[in-house]
C-alpha cells in the first residue's frame, strides 16, 4: 500500500491555509462536492505541487440493501479519475431505504447510518463491494463509522464484522480512531479489543477528528478539536502497525490555521509514541523467541507455534484460513458464503426501513432498539437537515429570518427526505407556501419568487441577477 503519510481534509472555507500548512503529504476531499470538469483551483495547485489527492465519498450507501447504483459509481469513478487518485473511500453505511426492494415510500437519511453485524449485512455488502470494485478504476477503502444507535440481535463484534468484510473482498478498510471513540461512549464497545480484531495489514490510512459529549452520548461533530482519548486509540493502532497514512478532519467551525497546524504535530506524536511502543513490543517479542528456543524451554510456549502457519499482525496465526483467490468461495469461519444475497437483501431491506421510517417520519421505534437513543438520532438527523438546507439553499435563511430552524424543524417531523438536499429546499419553500407563510408579505413574495426560479419549468430572468450581485457583495465583503 502506497505510504501517504499526514494530510488533512480539504474543504473551501480553508483551502488556502491547506496550501500554507508546512508537512502536509495529501488531501481528502469529499467526492460529491468535486466536478471533475470544473476542479477547484486549490486542488489544481496541490496536485501540480504532487500532494496526493483523494476522493472520499458518502452517498454510495454500500451497507444498505439495494445494489450500488451504476450512476454513483460512474460519477464517484470520474472524480478518481480527474484527480489522478491512487485510491478511493466510502462508508460501511446505509443512507437511503424504502422503494421497491420492500414495496415501501423510499426515504433518505441524508446521514450515515449504521449497519447491522448479522450475516444477512455481511453478505450484502461484500457483494456491493464488489460491485463497487469493479466499477471502480483504482482500489476501494471503506471506512468504520460512529453510531448513536446499537442494532438489536447482532451476531458479531465489529472488529469480526471488518476482518470477515476484508478476508471476504480484499476491500482495503479506512479506520476512523474518532468513530472507535464514539462507538466506545455510545455503545460501551471497547477500541482495544476492536483494533485486537482488525486486519492490520488491511488498513489503507487512518482517520482522526474532534466531538464532543452531551447527556452522556457522544456527537462525531468534526467541528470541534479532536480530544486526548481519540488520540489514545491512535496510539494505540500504531503500537500495532504502520498506518500508511493519517489524516486530520474537520468540516465545521474551522479554526485560526495554527489550531489546525497544532492539532496536526499532536497526531503526529500519536503515532510516534505509537511506533515507540511497537518497537519495544518486537524487541520483548524476539527476546522471548530466543528464550523459547534455548534447551529446556517451558512446552507450550513460543516454540510451539507451528513455524509453517504465518502470524497475523494481532498475533493470531492464519491457521485454517483461507484468503485471497479462495476467500471468494470460504469466509473467514471457514463456512461457505451464500451465493445469491436476493433473501438477505429482502430482510435486511425491510428492518433499515422500518428504521429509518422511524427516524425520519414519525413511525414506531422497531423493537428491539433503545427508543431514547432513536430520539436522539432523529433529532441529530433533523438538525443536520436544517445545516445543510441552510448551506444549498442560503436564501432560505436570509428570507425567513430568525424563523427559519424553528420553521424547519418543524416541517421536518411530518416530511421525511426523499431526494436530496437540494430537493428539499424546494419541498420546505412549497410547504410553507401552501400554509401562507412567511406571514410577512414581502418575505412571502420573495420566497414565491425563489421557489419559481428553480421549480419551474424554465429559469426567471431577474433572479440569477441578483443572485450574482448578492454573492459579489459578499465576496467584496470577505476581502
């Protein structure tokens, strides 16, 4: 695996000081916010200067029950392509559910959602993965993510969950140390033990990124700075292997550069004292094979493990395995793996939509789920519609005033997302018209304008004017 080394997440509002920063060896940029026509002019100088660039993406939804879409891969395959990337990313999450796979409304959460660790989700994505694979012009890592919500029944830690995904595919995993954390807070899962499980030897690069804690549950903001236990875990995967590379995010609330550049030199003693400690575990590792192999040494001891079976990088032998070409046809349980997924897909189709119905519409909590925590999860994905409404829409909040998120939540309880953010902004501007609001008459002409600009069948004239005049004042402004 190529060596990256340390990079940060590249988003607009900081692409200049990502230029500046000193020591930065690549750049992550979030696929879907890239026209590969149309390349920032940031990430053109990057490359020319041989930082390496690489797409992350978030709408593929490879742990949901329908197949990839053929046009996502396309489109996340060009962005690779336009960047000259020598890899690329997705989640091991659902973000979409319902239609015809289960005859039901389809809904989006317009959020990563977590993947249940039973066979049936097992199955199903290493089959979208491979799906995935194929299409993809360069090798695929797909990332763990941090979760609210535990599903009920699983079958499997989520370290066995990834080893049995990687040993299955050859998918390369990307280890967020941040969603470890969290998962840790929300969900009592141990990190150690998780990284105990992992296949080391699979991770293509690491993630790291700040939260912060309410009511007893953890919130993977990435706007905040990233906390002394997130990097506890990172030192503690670098005790375990070389990360090829580790990359800072933050989406939000970004910082003075030099916060940035600091937290940057603080993972990057993480993994130092990482790699300090793996080396002194080797020295002790040797000194106790020496020990072993002198006359008289203690039966069961390092001298007998068989010298024919290979040591995994946890210390676990590969005994029984079977990987690679073979992995296609035998799991890691040594069990045959289905051949048609139709079955799992069906069932697993139907509890992620039963979920997120009650996530997004209102419908009753599923059993089995703690029905707090999906509360707190419903009300996490209304407010992050809100965010991003406000950010693909921004006159939206610049006509309803301060009445915009309390109007918009409220919409969001009896209207669950269907397609898109940009779509939504639209439904919203159309469910509060038809309900006579904004109560002010202008703001109410002014949004009927909005709203005929980019619902109707061809654009109005006077809008992109001043559309341009209010995005030239802003930038004047800026300077």
């Amino acid at each position: 695996m190529e060596r990256l080394g340390t990079g940060i997440g590249w988003r607009p509002e900081i692409a200049d000081a990502v230029e500046r920063m000193p020591g930065i060896d690549w750049v992550e940029t979030v696929a879907e916010n890239v026209c590969p026509g149309h390349l920032p002019e940031s990430l053109r100088r990057l490359r020319e200067r041989g930082v390496t660039v690489v797409p992350h993406g978030v709408s593929l939804g490879l742990g949901g029950a329908d197949r990839p879409d053929e046009g996502r891969l396309a489109a996340l395959a060009e962005r690779v392509e336009a960047l000259g990337s020598p890899l690329v990313t997705e989640h091991i999450a659902f973000v979409r559910a319902g239609g015809a796979l289960t005859a039901t409304p389809h809904l989006e959460a317009g959020h990563l959602l977590p993947v249940p660790r039973t066979r049936d989700a097992l199955d199903v994505l290493c089959e979208n993965v491979r799906i995935a694979q194929e299409a993809l012009p360069v090798p695929l890592a797909v990332e763990n993510i941090a979760a609210l919500i535990s599903w009920p029944g699983e079958e499997m830690t989520e370290g066995q969950f990834l080893y049995e995904l990687a040993d299955r595919t050859g998918v390369r995993l990307l280890i967020d140390v941040a969603n470890l954390h969290t998962n840790h807070v929300n969900r009592a899962e141990d990190p150690a033990k998780a990284l105990a499980e992992l296949p080391l030897e699979a991770i293509a690069y690491v993630h790291v990124a700040g939260g912060f804690e309410r009511d007893g549950v953890w919130h993977d903001s990435h706007a905040h700075p990233v906390p002394r236990p997130v990097l506890d875990v990172l030192t503690d995967l670098a005790s375990r292997v070389s990360p090829p590379g580790v990359l800072l995010e933050r989406d939000e609330n970004f910082p003075e550069p030099a916060e940035l550049e600091a937290e940057l030199a603080s993972i990057r003693r993480a993994v130092e004292a990482g790699a300090v400690e793996r080396v002194k575990a080797e020295v002790r590792a040797a000194g106790h094979a020496v020990a072993a192999r002198r006359p008289g040494a203690a039966p069961g001891g390092w001298s007998e493990v068989r010298a024919d079976v290979p040591a995994r990088s946890d210390g676990a032998t590969e005994q029984g395995q079977e990987t690679g070409a073979a992995g296609a046809t035998r799991g890691a349980t040594g069990r045959p793996e289905h051949t048609g997924t139709d079955e799992a897909r069906q069932r697993l189709g139907v509890a992620q939509a039963a979920l997120l119905s009650a996530l997004v519409a209102g419908t009753p909590v599923p059993e089995g789920f703690d029905r707090a925590r999906v509360g707190v999860q419903a009300r996490a994905l209304a407010a992050k519609r809100a965010d991003v409404v406000a950010k693909v829409a921004p006159e939206l909040p610049e006509v309803l005033g301060a009445d915009y998120r309390t109007a918009f939540l409220a919409y969001a309880q009896t209207q669950p997302m269907t397609g898109g953010y940009r779509r939504d902004a639209l439904t919203f501007a159309e469910h509060l018209l038809s309900a006579g609001r904004p109560g002010d008459a202008a703001a109410r002409r002014e949004l009927r304008e909005w709203w005929l600009e980019r619902s109707g069948p061809a654009p109005r004239s006077r809008r992109p004017v001043r559309r341009l005049a209010r995005a030239t004042r802003k930038a004047l402004l800026r300077r």
